[in-house]
C-alpha cells in the first residue's frame, strides 16, 4: 500500500497557489509507492482539480453533514464531489477548538462524507495537558467511539497530538508508534477484520526533516501535512522520504 502523503492547506493560498499543486502533479511524485493528496481552501478546489490532471488527488478541508440547506457559508459534501474533490477531512482538531465541533458533528460529517462517494480522513488526537496526565489512550478511544462512522469503507483516520501542529514539537517515534497501535486496536475492536484496512497517518509538525523517520514507524500509513505542504519543493521532499 503506498505511503500517503496529504497536504492541508488550511486558510492559506491565492489563485496563483495552485501553480504549486500543478508543480507537485508534474513531478511524477503520485506512483504505486506515494500518493499525492491536497485539501486547498474551498475557493480552489475547482482550479485545483483541473491543475492536478488526476495526479493528485484533491480534497476540502470539512463539509457540513447535510447535503443542503439553510446552512449559510457551509459546503456540503455533494458540493465537493461536484467539484471533483475525492476527499474530505473532517474532526480536525481545528474545527474541533474553533467552531465547538464534538465527536457526534464529526461523525455525521464523516456519514455525510462516505455517503457522497468522498474518502474521509477523520481526526482525533490528545492535547498536551491531556497527554501529560497520561489520558492520550483514553481520549483517543472515546473520540473513535464517538466520531467513527458504520463501516471501515473509504475511511483513513489521523491521528494529530494537538499540542504538536504547528509548534514543531513531536511526538517521541516510540510515542507515535504506541498510538497508532491504539489506534489499530480500537478499529479492529469496532470493525473486526476491516479495521485492519484503515490507514492511519501521523498529523503534526511534519517537515522534509523528519518525515522519513514517521514514515518508517509501525502503523503509520502516511502523513497529514499542514505548513510544510504549501509549496511542492517542500512536499515533494516529504514525499521523497518515504521508504
């Protein structure tokens, strides 16, 4: 299974933005051994799309969990698929902080997401207060129970220790390995044999650097990039490392 390597852009880039995601889809990076993933914001998922040539995959960053509405200045999952978008992320520890979103909003956004054809990276991940009262195992398993959808199909989780993203702290590789394993134990646990199948990438302060090291942990199917995804001479380094 090849290594993914997904980009978030979070509220960051201009028209002129997407020259990168053309840049990272003419590298020839996307192969059997690395997949290309990006979630631009809303506004150039479309030029994204027609950019990417079908050598990356393009994805947005939430969507609401209703397919329409009086939902105003929200984006449905439908809206993305008619996009082209192949992706969604949804529970980002962001949303999470920002907009009051629980474990139960991120699982109906997740059924929305897999119901409009979308594969979905859910997130979940331990704060610094709550990893230091040694809770990372307990928080993690109540943010699956609450926040998985029905079915293992079209289903990647990430897993982001929130005290990590974008303060270049990380995570010990022996520390991100115990997760993952966690991870993988709650899955098989809901899922049985399926949860075998879902892919769980490390998200937090990954940068060329470091990445050949994460991607060489037990479990870790790839890596959610945040900063380091904005140019392609910087995820294309990411994805270079990957064994």
């Amino acid at each position: 299974m090849p290594a993914l390597i997904v980009g978030n852009w979070k509220m960051n880039g201009l028209g002129e933005a997407v020259a990168e995601i053309a840049e990272m889809a003419g590298s020839g990076a996307s192969s059997r051994r690395v997949g290309l993933w990006i979630a631009p914001p809303f506004t150039l998922i479309d030029r994204a799309v027609i950019v990417s040539a079908g050598s990356v995959k393009i994805g947005g960053q939430d969507c609401h969990h209703k397919d329409s509405g009086a939902h105003t200045g929200c984006v449905s999952a439908p809206m993305l698929a008619d996009l082209g978008a192949g992706f969604v992320i949804v529970g980002h520890s962001e949303r999470r902080r920002d907009n009051g979103e629980r474990d139960a909003d991120v699982r109906a956004k997740a059924m929305a997401g897999k119901a409009a054809g979308l594969e979905v990276i859910l997130c979940i991940g331990e704060t610094r207060d709550e990893r230091d009262a040694g809770e990372t195992n307990a928080v993690l398993s109540a943010q699956l129970a609450g926040s998985l959808p029905d079915d293992a199909e079209a289903l990647i989780i990430a897993y982001e220790p929130v005290w990590a993203i974008g303060t270049g702290l990380v995570p010990t590789l022996d520390d991100v390995a115990a997760a993952h394993a966690h991870i993988r134990s709650q899955l098989v646990a809901r899922y049985g044999a399926a949860g075998h199948g879902v892919r769980i990438l490390y998200g937090g302060s990954v940068t060329p650097a470091n990445a050949a090291d994460l991607l060489r942990v037990a479990d870790v199917g790839g890596v959610l990039v945040g900063g380091a995804s904005l140019t392609a001479a910087s995820l294309l380094a990411i994805a270079s490392a990957a064994p």
